[in-house]
C-alpha cells in the first residue's frame, strides 16, 4: 500500500520544488491515503478468525445467522399437583405473559455456530456431511452426536453423553444449523441423565445402550424443566 511520500514523490521537477503546491496537493491526496489504509484493515477486521462485535455481526448477516436466539424460559406457571408451581408459588398465566427469552451469543459461541452455518451451507446431503456440520458446533469431546435415519422419512438428531448448554440443544431444535433434507421429520433426542448413552435395545456403547446403562431421551424443554 503505498503513502503519501510515495504519491508526492511522483511529481515533476517542475512543480515537485513549489512548496505551496505540494502542500495543497498533500492535503488533496491525504485522504484518500487514510481511506486506503482504512480499507486494508477491513481484511482482518471481517475475518471469521479475527472479527469482534460489530464487524462478526456482518459476518453473520453474509452467513445468514443473527447472535440473537429465542429461546423458551423455565415454566413457572400455576398448576396443581406441583409443589413448586402450587397456590402462592405458580404465576398464573395469561395470553400476554412471555413464553421465551432473547439470549445474546458471545463471540466465541457466534463465532462457533457461523462455522457450522458455512459448513451446512455447503452440505452435500449426506448423514456424515450433516453430523460434521453439527460437530462444528457441538464440539465437547465427551458429548456424542448422531443422526439416525429410518425408512419413512424421519430421522432424529440424538445427543448422548456429556449434556450440552440448553441454549445449544434448543438452537439445534430451532435447526440454527439446516442439515435436514427437505421433507423429512426430524426429532430430537438428549440424554435425561448427564454423561449416559440414550437408552435402546441391541446396543451397548457410549452412543446407546440399554437398560441399566442407557438414560431416556427427551426434549430441550423437558430438560429446562426437569434437570436439575
């Protein structure tokens, strides 16, 4: 990127030796310096690597994901046969009390799903490319990710092992990461009990395993309700 002594030194003899002149053209040329040092900034600054705040948050907008996710808030409304929800402990619900809360990803996290994002938008349609694209995202070593497909076109999204953060299992729920073939129904399965397989008949591994080792699988929201 050149300076301005390299634009001025670009003058002839006969004006480079006009000391006002220079000075104007200095003053004409010194923006346009500035505003191409300001460019080559935008390099590093709108990197996925690198970007921070405002700048990841235009990244997301060319991905195609906001950092702001939905996601539903622990039920505290009345009910009987629940002492923590009973008279004096429920909230009574009415058709204008909130049902989610608006979560803010930190940049790390952002950052984490705009990688799965870019992989799914690039996905070939396969099982492996799918689970790879969610492995982006769900990256714990002890925390197993699977996609079981069955015959008439359905198939589940299954995690097992170490729990994941709610606010991941509800994201994938809300498919922040598309790598569902179009019209399948998909469900989604998570461990009710940490570090566990799901439970299933005829395996016995860290992904599955049956009775005495394997835990239910449930919802997002059964776990926000129900895991300690």
């Amino acid at each position: 990127m050149a300076d301005l002594e390299t634009y001025l030194g670009r003058f002839t003899a006969a004006h480079s030796d006009k000391p006002k002149f220079m000075a104007m053209a200095a003053l004409c040329l010194q923006p346009y310096v500035d505003l191409q040092a300001l460019v080559a900034t935008f390099v590093d600054a709108f990197d996925l690597d690198q970007s921070v705040g405002a700048q990841l948050d235009v990244c997301g907008k060319w991905v195609g994901r906001s950092r702001l996710i939905e996601a539903p808030v622990r039920d505290p409304w009345f009910r009987f046969g629940d002492a923590s929800r009973g008279l004096g402990r429920g909230i009574w619900k009415d058709k204008y009390s909130p049902g989610v809360s608006l979560n803010r990803l930190d940049d790390v996290v952002f950052r984490k799903l705009l990688r799965a994002k870019i992989a799914a938008n690039n996905w070939d349609g396969t099982r492996a490319g799918a689970e790879a694209a969610i492995r982006a995202f769900i990256d714990q070593t002890d925390t197993n990710v699977w996609i079981d497909e069955a015959p008439d076109r359905r198939d589940a999204l299954c995690v097992s092992g170490a729990w994941i953060p709610l606010l991941f299992a509800f994201m994938l729920e809300q498919n922040q990461i598309p790598v569902k073939r179009s019209a399948v129904q998909r469900r989604y399965y998570f461990v009710s009990v940490d570090r566990s397989p799901l439970f299933g008949f005829g395996v016995n591994n860290r992904f599955i395993g049956g009775l005495g080792s394997g835990a239910w699988g449930v919802s997002a929201k059964w776990l926000l309700d129900h895991a300690g």
